[in-house]
C-alpha cells in the first residue's frame, strides 16, 4: 500500500501524465536490456550537457561496484556477480555459473554471496536449483541487490573476497573496485559478437583482453576460437569446461504418446546471433516444399519477445511456447523430435545440446571454428548457414528421425557430460 499511496500523492501534484511517465520510467529501469547499445542519451535539455554524463548515462550498466573495506570472521567468501537469478533467467549460462560458484565454494570451504545488478534475487531460486542438482552446501549463503543506478548502495569486501563474473559488462563493473587477480570471468560467448563494430564492442574487446583477471571458458570450441582471435591472455590465464545436461531434466522419453511429430525452433528475435528471420523463411521454404508436412509436424517457436499468434502463409497456427520454467523447460524438450536451432557464433549454445541429450535430432549451423558437433552427439546435424543448406539439413533430419533404430543408437552413444562435478573438475582446482 505504500507504493499506491505514494503514486496517489505524486499524481495529486504533478498531474496524471507525469504519473504515467514516472511509471512507466521505473518500469523502464526494473526491465532495461543488457544490450547497452539501446540507451538513449539524447534528452530535452536547454543546458549544456558534460561529456561525463553522456558517458555515465550511455554505459550505466558499467558504473563500478561501490565498496567498503571491513573486517569479518569469514575465512573466505565467493561472490558471483550477475544481472539476475529469477525465474526469466534461469537457463543454459545462468545455472551453469551459480552451480560452478557453490562447487568452488564448497571446495575452498568459503561461504557464497549473490550479488545481483538488475533485479532483487529471488532466494528460494537458489534451493530449488542445489536440490535439483544434489549439492549439498552447508555454509553460509547471502544476497545483495547492488542495481547498477543506486548510487547508494555499498557492498562490504573482506581480504578473502573472490568474485565470479557472468559478463564483460559484470566484469568490467567488478574490476574499477576490486583487484583483478581476485577476477574470475565465466565466459560462454565470444561476447564481441553481441554488438556492431562500435563502443559496446571495444570495450567489451579490452575486457577480454585483460592480462590480470582469469578465465574460465564455457567448451573447448570457444577457448579455441578465443585464442585463434588473438587473445593470448586466455591462453595463459584460462581453462575450458564442458557442460553437463542432468538425466533429471534431460533424456528421452521415446514411448510418450503423441499424435503428431514435434519440430522445435529456437525463436529469439531480439538476439540478433539467434537469426531469427534466416530460420523463419527457412521453415516458411520447408512447408512449401513438404519437407515439413504440417498434417504430421506439430511447429513450436520457443522462446521469448515473440507475437502471440503466428502462421505460415498455408494458415497453419505455429505454437508459440514463452515463459517457462527450469523444470517446464525439460518437460517440453523431452517431448521434441528435431530441432532447428541457429547461433551464429563460434559456440554450440545449450539448446542443441539440452535437445540431443533429449533423444532429438538437431539442425544447426555451422560458424568459424565450429564446424561439427559430432563430438557431442551424431544427432546434431551441423550445416552451412545458406537457405538451400538448411533446407538440406532439415530434409536430413527428418529421415533421420523417421529412421528409429539409428536416432536411438546415436543417442544411447551420445558422448555429452552428465555431472557438473565431473565438468568442472579442472576449472575447480584453479582458486584451491
């Protein structure tokens, strides 16, 4: 109640449209992209603005941690830094770095801290995802929400502080207040590629490029695709893991009944290396053509800033699937036959490999130094990213589905992780 009163007085003195402004500003605030590329610094202003402001105003998801040295009884502490662990980002590179930061709490016997930048942590998050996991963690656990905006809010550092960082962007914030040996920078993208040549780009560039911070790289084909571009930083400060896919959440459910076949394609407008537009008018070009027969494919867009309601030019309804959860994540993916699934970026991304540990044959691109992803699994098809060698792949993955006997040889002998520990056993021995 206190929200609504406060915004009955503010409209009771400055009007009914400088109530709707100032919500949906706050609104604005709560949910503003990670792309830093979509702040606007152009404002109404008949004053001179300072260079320094634009700057801040433009690059305000790097304003630095605000800090204070104290002295604690902790013998050692982890801090992982990221924008949020709520419902929204509960996928592939979030869990992976919230589980790698209980495991190297656990073995350093340190106690963890969750320091947040965009959203107030939703706690019981954690539980739910250590119970699904089986860690068992008997130390302490805090959270901190440090909004990169809130110019106030101070966060204590104690000598035995480390911190892990999910991003160039948490990295960068992280390095202005804390010292960069004490850096590890989880990194599960050439994270450039997010950007246009331009500022965002550069200075995500130096941060990769630091000399004094360490890294960890999410699978072998990214450390290598880093190191080939030059950053021999990582060469010398960086180990690899590969990801695992539990058999909780994670295995094929061959004899679900179900009328019509299940095609999965990975919709993300707004993640411009997910090639939106490249996969619809493939699987616009693959209905025409019966590759894709609708009588017998059920077509599902899975993802997030979709339409409501999309069709093929035929009129045939396309599923749009939004919102799920962990657990509703699996239950869906369990269920898929083939997949199409485009990252135009050197790594695999986890949605093909959450797919093939799933019992489903994937389509996928290929890009630099990933070129096959046999490695993982035979049912990952990986093809050129031009329309007729897509259209290729998914005529291939059909057959391949349709042919039972090899779909279920090549799953049973997919060569994917299955335990974090196991993963991670090389990347834990750094801190130790």
């Amino acid at each position: 109640m206190g929200y609504i009163n406060k915004a009955i007085r503010y409209g009771k003195n400055h009007g009914k449209k400088a109530l709707l402004k100032k919500i949906i500003s706050v609104l604005t605030l709560r949910n503003k992209p990670v792309n830093l590329a979509n702040e606007n610094i152009a404002k109404v202003s008949t004053k001179a603005q300072k260079l320094s402001n634009l700057i801040d105003l433009r690059f305000s998801q790097l304003r630095p941690l605000k800090i204070f040295s104290c002295h604690q009884n902790i013998s050692k502490r982890m801090n992982l830094v990221t924008d949020s662990i709520n419902s929204g980002s509960l996928f592939g590179g979030v869990i992976t770095s919230i589980i790698y930061a209980f495991l190297l709490a656990k073995k350093n016997n340190a106690s963890i801290r969750i320091i947040t930048r965009t959203e107030k942590a939703e706690e019981y998050r954690i539980k739910e995802i250590l119970d699904h996991y089986e860690i068992k963690f008997d130390n302490d656990i805090n959270f901190v929400f440090a909004h990169f905006a809130d110019t106030n809010k101070e966060i204590d550092v104690i000598d035995e502080d480390y911190f892990i960082t999910t991003s160039w962007w948490t990295t960068y914030a992280t390095m202005q207040s804390i010292r960069k040996d004490k850096i590890f920078y989880l990194l599960q993208e050439d994270e450039r590629m997010f950007y246009p040549y331009g500022d965002d780009r550069l200075l995500c560039e130096e941060t990769i490029a630091n000399e004094d911070i360490h890294f960890l790289i999410n699978s072998k084909l990214l450390y290598e695709h880093l190191i080939n571009s030059g950053f021999d930083n990582i060469r010398a400060r960086g180990r690899y893991f590969e990801p695992s896919f539990d058999t909780k959440n994670y295995f094929w459910e061959k004899n679900k009944l179900s009328l019509k076949k299940k095609l999965f394609f990975y919709a993300r407008p707004n993640n411009m290396r997910n090639l939106f537009y490249r996969g619809i008018n493939v699987l616009q070009l693959a209905v025409d053509h019966g590759v894709i027969d609708s009588n017998i494919w059920d077509i599902y867009f899975v993802g997030k800033d979709l339409p409501k309601e999309l069709e093929f030019d035929n009129s045939y309804k396309i599923k749009v699937v939004t919102d799920l959860t962990y657990n509703q994540y699996g239950d869906f993916i369990r269920q898929v036959d083939l997949g199409l699934c485009l990252m135009y970026t050197p790594h695999p991304s986890y949605p093909p490999l959450d797919l093939a540990a799933s019992g489903a044959v994937v389509v996928t691109n290929t890009c630099g130094n990933k070129q096959d992803l046999k490695m993982y699994s035979d049912n990952i098809i990986s093809v050129n990213l031009d329309v007729d060698s897509l259209l290729d792949g998914l005529k291939s993955g059909v057959q391949l589905v349709n042919n039972h006997e090899l779909r279920e040889l090549n799953y049973k002998n997919n060569k994917l992780l299955t335990n974090w520990e196991q993963s991670f056993a090389n990347v834990l021995e750094q801190l130790v």
